[in-house]
C-alpha cells in the first residue's frame, strides 16, 4: 500500500473511532434515560438493566456506522484540505480522484464488516435484548417462534395463523374455532387473509361454518367481512419472530418456506433485500463524504461540510424508509425498494465528484 494511501486510512480510521464512540456514547444515554424508570418501576436491578444494553449495543453499532464513517470521511479529507495537504498532492500531479481508491476500499471493507455484524451477531443480541425487555420489564409470556403457524388460545375460542406478517399488519391463512361452554364446537371461521384497520380486523374471502346441532351446520362465504378477535398485532408481535431477529440465510429459509406452501411473502423479500442492500451504503457514505470534503468551497467551513453530511445521512434514512414502506405496500418490487436510496445516492455522489475542483 502507497504510503499516502495508509496515511488516509490511519487518519480516517482515528477518526472513524472518536465519532463512533461519540455518536455511540450519544444513542446509549438517549435510549437510558428513555427506559431507565420502566426499569425502575418493575424493581429490577442495574446489572439487568445493564445486560439489555449490552444487548442493544452491536445493534446501535450496526446502525450509527454508516453515519461514522460519513462525517470520519468528511473531517479527514476536509482537515487535509484545509491544511494545504490536497493542494500540495495536486502540485506534485496526483489529481483527486487518485485519491478516491482508499477510500473506495475502506467502503467495500467497512460493508462486509457491517454485513458480518448485521448477520452473525445483531440477530442473536436484538433477541435477548428483547427477550428482557417483555419478560422481565413488560411482564409479557414471550413465545418465540421461527415457524409461521401460531396458535392462540381465546374467550372460547382457538385461533390458528398460518402466517403473519408483523410490517404489513396482516395475517395469512386464518382459522377461528368458537365452543359453547360443554366445548362443544358451534362456529368455524376460516379467512384467506386479514387486515388490521380502525382497531378492528377486516377479514376477506371468508367462508363461516355455523353448527345448528350436533349433525347440522350452515356454510356462508363472504368476500369480506369485520370481525372482533381476541388478539391485536401488539399481541402478535410478542410470538412472531422479526426479520431483525433472523440472518440472511434464516430469513431466506423462512420466505421459502413460506412461499411453498402458497402465502405471500413480498414484505419478508423486502426485509432481505434491505439486509443486503444496506451494508453497501458503507461505500455510498464513503463516495459523499469525499465529494463534499474536495470541495473549494468548504475549504474553510469544515463545519459546513460535516452539517451537509448529517443532513444527507438524514435525507438517505429518509427515502430509505419511504422505499422500504412502498415495497411492503407492495407498490414497488421488493428488490427496487430496498436498493432504491443506494441508487439514488450514489448517482447523486458520482455527479458530485464529477464536478469537483
């Protein structure tokens, strides 16, 4: 490696280390204070407070590092440039884009590592993390599951979900079992999907079996109906696994599974594109910060450099979200939904260094 090429990296990387933990450091103390008096209120003590953030921690990590490594790209290529180190480089012949290299690599390097986190260790920490936080501080029965069917127990009734899809609000393949008090059966409910809407669930494509005696029921189909069940998606989410909570792989074997046995899986497919597409945003952040850091016109104003990186780190989360909302409305494909704010981004960073001086 060029000697001027480990000078940035050792440079960005200092950097790198001092506003992660600063940014860390920040999230943690928001998020303590936040939830430190239901710890509190519960009588639980500081170690297990300190056990779930722990927990939370390579998740804040996961999520704040592609934010780091922005404003490390923008303070480290901006004090160079303000110190007449770029200028000194351009002199001797090294045009800019020379530069870009590194920080090309340190993108794809930082993207693998953030893949790796996001794959091999959130999963695991996400689900302890939560594990406390509804046992012991919520006070809720947590019943993990990693297979779609679900069963719930109701005012005498039995419910049974094929799969439920906890962003989309909506369940698949629904069946209500209703007893009289010798639990006996007298109703059967069976509803292709359901939607939680206006606090009540809007059930379609329904057929309702009604026992008139022990031999004699009625058959009703219905495209759709209202119906009041004994559950709400906050009572769901607390059995459901969440795309969080699984790796890639896992969430690829689940969505096979739950296509092959006939259920829409279009949200889960966002959820794994977006576990993808998001580690990429490393070299996106990577390819911005350098544009904005080149720029003559914030040689002198390093903190207005390091205001616009915040402000498209905050536009990026913006339409990264939007996107992601699109593809589980199912108005976007799932892979154009979660690699939408990358595409976008990075044309809109390749312009920019286009036109650097």
């Amino acid at each position: 490696m060029p000697i001027i090429y480990r000078y940035i990296t050792v440079e960005i990387l200092r950097t790198f280390a001092v506003v992660l933990a600063v940014v860390v450091g920040i999230y943690l103390t928001v998020d303590f204070f936040e939830k430190i008096d239901d710890f509190l209120n519960v009588g639980l003590s500081f170690s297990r407070a300190a056990i779930f953030f722990l927990h939370k921690l390579p998740f804040i990590i996961a999520q704040v590092m592609p934010v780091g490594i922005l404003i490390s790209v923008i303070m480290s290529l901006g004090l160079m440039n303000k110190r007449n180190e770029l200028t000194a480089l351009k002199s001797s012949g090294m045009s800019p884009i020379y530069l870009l290299k590194p920080l090309i690599g340190l993108g794809l390097v930082s993207g693998l590592l953030l893949f790796c986190l996001s794959e091999a260790i959130v999963p695991m920490t996400v689900g302890k993390a939560n594990e406390v936080w509804l046992q012991e501080v919520r006070k809720k029965t947590v019943t993990r599951t990693r297979e779609k069917n679900i069963w719930l127990k109701g005012n005498r009734r039995i419910n049974h979900i094929a799969v439920y899809h906890p962003e989309g609000r909506a369940l698949f393949g629904l069946t209500v079992y209703e007893f009289d008090d010798s639990f006996r059966i007298i109703r059967r409910l069976d509803a292709k999907k359901a939607l939680f809407e206006n606090n009540r669930w809007l059930l379609k494509d329904v057929m309702l079996q009604r026992w008139t005696t022990d031999e004699n029921f009625e058959v009703s189909w219905h495209d759709q109906m209202e119906q009041t069940l004994d559950f709400s998606p906050d009572d769901l989410s607390y059995t459901v696994k969440r795309s969080e909570e699984m790796g890639y792989l896992e969430l690829r074997e689940y969505i096979k599974k739950v296509e092959t046995e006939g259920y829409d899986a279009a949200i889960y497919r966002v959820d794994l594109h977006a576990k993808a597409a998001f580690p990429v945003v490393c070299l996106v952040v990577c390819l911005i910060g350098s544009g904005l850091a080149l720029k003559r016109g914030f040689k002198e104003h390093l903190s207005a450099a390091v205001i616009c990186g915040i402000a498209t780190a905050f536009l990026y989360w913006v339409l990264h979200s939007f996107s992601l909302s699109l593809g589980y409305a199912q108005m976007l494909p799932p892979l154009a939904a979660a690699w939408l704010a990358n595409f976008v981004f990075l044309c809109a960073a390749v312009i920019n260094l286009l036109h650097i001086d």
